[in-house]
C-alpha cells in the first residue's frame, strides 16, 4: 500500500525512542519540586518533578538504605542527578535517580543528617553508654595537631590546674582527606598502650568542610569502641559533629575539653579540709547529745543517792570510753589526710627536680622521652632541670654499653 515508506511497529519506535534518549541523556541534573512522593516497601522512592509548566516521573531504586526516609518529601525542592529512560511497557520516559540533595541542604550537610540518624538508630548515642570521666586522672592522652593553636590552650588550661599532670600528645593531622584515618589511629594508639585515664580529642574551629573528619563513620565508631572516655572539643561552642554525639562528653571548645578532664588541685585540698571539717562538726554534736542525754537520765535518778552515785562513776566511764574513741578516730582520719597531703608533695615534679632528676621532652613536640630507644641522634631535646631549661641535641645513644652514632 506504501511501497516506499518505512513502518515502524510499536515497539521498534518505543525502542528507538529509548535509544535516542539514554544516549542523550545519560548523566544529567535536574531541579524541581517533589510531589506524589511513595517509598515502597522494597526501599524504591517514586515521584514527579514539577515545576510551573511541566512534569517528569522519577524513581531512585535502593534510596531508603541510603538516605533517610523523609529527605525527599512533597514540597522539597531538590536537585536530582541521574539518566532519563523510557518505561516500553506504557511508553513513558521517566529520570532513573542516582542522587539526590535538597536545595538549602548542602551535600556534607546531607551525609552528616544521613549518618547521624543511622548512628542514633543503631544506639550509639544513648546516655547509659557513656563512661564516667575519673575524678583524679594520672595521665591523659591528646588527638590532635601539634601545630594548631588547640594544643597550645589545653596544656595551658592542664598545667595551670595540675603542674604534675602526665600528658601524651598523639600528634594527627585534623583536616582533610586522610585526617579520619590518623585520628582513628590514635585512638586506636591509646586503648592499645592503656597508659592514658582519659583522652582528649580537639581541634579549633572551621568550616564544616574542615570539621569534616570528625563528622566520619570510622571515627564515631573509634570513640564507640574505646575502653577509655573520651572528650571532644572539636571547633567553636556552635559546633557540633558526629564525634561529639558518639564521645562520653562533649565540650565546646578544644580550652573547655581540657578544664573538664582535669580538675584544681587546690580543690582537692579545700575539699579534704571541707571534709575533716564537717566530721569533726559532726563527731562534736553526736558527742554533745550524748551528754546531755546522759545528764538528763541522772537527775531523775538524784533522790536516790547510791543509784546516783552509780549512775554517776557509769556516766564517767561511758564518756571517757566515748572520748577515747572519738580520739582515736580523729588520729586515723589526720593519719589519712596526711597520707594523702604527703602523695600530692610526693608527686610534684618540682621537688623531684630538686633532688637532681630532670625532665627531658622532645623539642616543640611536648613529648616525654623515658627511654633512649625514643630518640635518634640528631634530635633536639628541651631538658628542664629544677633552675632553667637546656636546649640539647643528640649526639649518641647509648644501649647495653654501647653507643650509636
């Protein structure tokens, strides 16, 4: 009938269809607003793109084990990126969704709400989880960048509070692409060596591009797993990262972390006088109601001389054996309190300095070199003697008699 003109079934026009667009259309963007929007049961999110004089139906299969359920809702304007195909079946083309961001929610935005439901709904944020931070620590560990200006601030904040508290800095970079897997390490370094009473993890303030390692799965999962507590003062009192959700307390500043962990020694000695105060108050109220009680018991019994006069030397009895007691109690308590007082002189670095020890660090690193298998020769060293400081550096080190150069 049309000798010269090519006809096309159904199908071979759908499907041609179908190729001129998925090869036209393979990575593209598109922005709208959503509406019909249906999450079935298989985790697929259907919906329709509008905007003021056109539709397009859309699918992201998989979306609900990546984001979470009520990101994409009717209303949100959004930006999807994905491919067009045609649907043969009813002839419909649609946009096959690979990603999606909401407009006014940034991308890192987006992963940090994503993670954050993820973690909540897993527990990992739950009071009872959290460990108790010591009251007296005797070493505390540090994660952060020796160079920044945070470090500077919490052994200031330490050293003032403490002048004899052991700190150990795990230096790490806290910004950028391999940061997470430093800090992580570090972590990972304090709960292996078990040397440290509590860690610190900070860093100052920035952007939520440089606060980014701190909003990562692997490292709120270091802090979940760590046998000891962990502070977090990460970036201004504004800030709040994942790290900070998951952490046994979280400060608001790197400053604010450091004063929470350690605390006045001249408080603990204000809080034992307190203390030795309030039992003597209470031993001298207990010993005065006893009196009077016993006084009391006596005049009744005056008419009768010789009930009296036993009552009496039985009075005497009972207070010396009272007195002696509370003397003896008193000894033990000032026995204790001296223990203690004594501990706290016995600890001061400086006294030991005195004695002809010193203390050697290593230079701008502020770490304590016990052992000479620590330093290499050529390192500078900073020696603090109980009068000034020596700068050194290494020339030799010396193991089971001999020395390396």
């Amino acid at each position: 009938m049309f000798p010269s003109i090519e006809i096309y079934t159904v199908s071979q026009l759908t499907s041609g269809i179908k190729h001129a667009i998925n090869s036209q259309f393979r990575d593209i963007f598109v922005e709208g607003e959503v509406s019909n929007a249906k999450l079935y049961p298989s985790g697929h999110l259907y919906f329709t793109l509008k905007d003021s004089n056109a539709m397009l139906k859309a699918v992201f299969f998989g979306y609900a084990k990546r984001y979470p359920v009520d990101i994409v809702k009717d209303g949100a304007a959004v930006i999807c990126r994905g491919r067009v195909d045609v649907y043969e079946k009813r002839g419909e083309y649609q946009l096959i969704t690979d990603m999606v961001e909401v407009k006014g929610l940034g991308l890192l935005q987006l992963k940090f709400q994503m993670l954050k439901e993820k973690l909540f709904k897993e527990g990992l944020f739950l009071p009872e989880k959290k460990k108790s931070i010591p009251i007296l620590p005797q070493r505390i560990g540090i994660v952060t960048s020796p160079a920044g200006a945070a470090i500077r601030d919490m052994l200031k904040i330490i050293y003032g509070k403490f002048d004899n508290m052991t700190v150990e800095i795990y230096p790490v970079k806290v910004q950028g692409d391999d940061a997470c897997f430093e800090i992580v390490d570090g972590i990972d370094y304090f709960n292996k060596s078990n040397e440290v009473d509590i860690i610190i993890l900070g860093r100052g303030g920035g952007s939520l591009e440089d606060l980014a390692p701190f909003n990562e799965e692997m490292v709120a999962r270091a802090i979940y797993a760590s046998k000891i507590p962990v502070i977090t003062g990460v970036g201004h009192e504004i800030d709040f990262t994942i790290a900070d959700f998951v952490a046994d307390v979280r400060a608001p500043t790197p400053t604010a972390a450091a004063d929470i962990a350690v605390r006045n020694k001249l408080e603990f000695l204000e809080m034992f006088e307190n203390t030795k105060n309030a039992l003597r108050q209470s031993m001298k109220k207990k010993i005065e109601k006893s009196k009077l009680m016993l006084y009391e018991n006596v005049m009744e019994l005056k008419g009768k001389k010789d009930i009296f006069t036993s009552y009496r030397m039985y009075l005497d009895e009972l207070l010396n054996n009272l007195l002696h007691g509370f003397s003896n109690y008193f000894k033990s308590q000032q026995t204790r309190l001296d223990n203690i007082t004594q501990r706290l002189i016995d600890l001061n670095p400086e006294g030991i300095l005195k004695r002809g020890y010193s203390i050697t660090m290593k230079r701008g690193l502020g770490i304590i070199v016990t052992d000479a298998s620590q330093v290499s020769p050529g390192e500078e060293l900073s020696i603090t003697l109980s009068s000034g400081r020596l700068e050194a550096t290494v020339d030799a080190i010396a193991n089971n008699d001999k020395a390396e150069r």
